[in-house]
C-alpha cells in the first residue's frame, strides 16, 4: 500500500481521502503565483500581488484516484526564510525560476539546499522538482537546459520547462507529477 508523507494513505481501496500539499519556492517574479492560479483555474493571470502568500485546494483524479491538492504560492522576499512553515507541511516542493533570469536560477541552488538539508532528516524524503518557468520567452533564455538539468541532478530532483502562459495541459503535468512522486515517497 502507498503512503503520503502525512501518513494518509492513498490507495483507492481506502475511505481516507488523500491529501497532498505542494509547495512553490523560488525567486519572487519567477511566475509561481502564476502557475498556481494556472493550476486551479486552466487561466494566466499576468498581474497578480507580488506579496499575496495563501494555500489553495482542488479536487484532482490523479491515475484514476482522487485526490485533494493543495497549492502552498509562497513568497519569500528574501530566499528561504521562515522555511518552517512549509517544510514538514509539504509532499512535494517546486523550486521554481525562470528561464530569462540568471538571479531568479541562482535563487533557486539555496531552496535546492534548504530542501537537502531538511531531506537529510526528514522521512519519507520529500520530493523536489526544479521547474523552468516561462517558457515562452525562449527566445530570451539565459538559462540553458543541461544547466538546469545538471542541477537537478545533482540534488537528485526531477526537472521540467513550462510556460504560465501557454497550454494548460504541461502545466497540470508537473502538478500531478508531483502528486505521483509523493504518492510514492
Ligand atoms: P511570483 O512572484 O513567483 O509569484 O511571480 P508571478 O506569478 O507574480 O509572476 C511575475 C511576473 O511574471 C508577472 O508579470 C507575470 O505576468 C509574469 N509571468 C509569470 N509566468 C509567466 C510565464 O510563463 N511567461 C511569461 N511571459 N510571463 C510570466
Ligand atoms: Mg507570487
């Protein structure tokens, strides 16, 4: 049977609803409220509070299995503070940077190293994924992909490109993704 690091169980053999929180980190302005709001409403919101932090939830079938998500949109103006409140909350993290923005990848290496450091000690680990958002800007990159890849690796996370602003489908992807790597932590 699999478990959530929460201790709930998952399996679609049980009456306990399954939970799994996701929280997104990274630099602010990489795009996380933008995938969030993505997530939960297929839309892109350009313009969202920059300081807005808050959890959301949704109802999602995740390889046949329902599943309650919720979306943590942190905003730390200044890295990984406070790592506290979302630390032992989450299932799955997102570091999050985007691809046009050096500082916004470089941002991203501290998170990776918070979130090591907390894997060290914490069971079940945790999973990370190293998200490359605003893929549209392609044309902009500054951060290429065997770079992010090579991270990526090296804190043994998975690693994906999306845009907020284009499909909805690879963005819903990475979310139930993530929901599969906890479901398997
Ligand atoms: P956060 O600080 O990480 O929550 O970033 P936001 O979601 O507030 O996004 C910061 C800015 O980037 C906003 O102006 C968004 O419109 C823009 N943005 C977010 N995601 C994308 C994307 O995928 N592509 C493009 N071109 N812009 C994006
Ligand atoms: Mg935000």
């Amino acid at each position: 049977m699999s478990m959530f690091g929460k201790g709930k169980t998952c399996n679609s053999a049980d009456r306990i609803p399954a939970v799994c929180n996701l929280v997104l980190l990274g630099a602010m302005g990489s795009g996380k409220s933008a995938l969030t709001v993505k997530f939960l409403t297929k839309r892109f919101i350009g313009e969202y509070d920059p300081y807005l932090e808050d959890i959301y939830s949704s109802e999602e079938i995740v390889d046949q299995q329902p599943v309650t998500v919720r979306v943590m949109d942190t905003c730390d103006q200044e890295g990984p503070v406070n790592s506290e409140r979302y630390l032992s909350w989450a299932n799955a993290f997102f570091v999050v940077y985007s691809i046009d923005n050096m500082e916004s990848f470089k941002g991203s290496h501290l998170y990776l190293q918070t979130l090591a450091l907390h894997n060290k000690t914490f069971r079940p680990q945790t999973p990370i994924i190293l998200l490359g958002n605003k893929l549209d800007m392609d044309r902009y990159r500054l951060v290429s992909q065997s770079d992010a890849e090579s991270l990526a690796s090296r804190f043994g996370c998975l690693f994906f490109e999306v845009s907020a602003c284009l499909d909805f489908l690879s963005v819903k992807h990475v979310f139930y993704e993530a929901v599969r790597r906890a479901r398997e932590a």
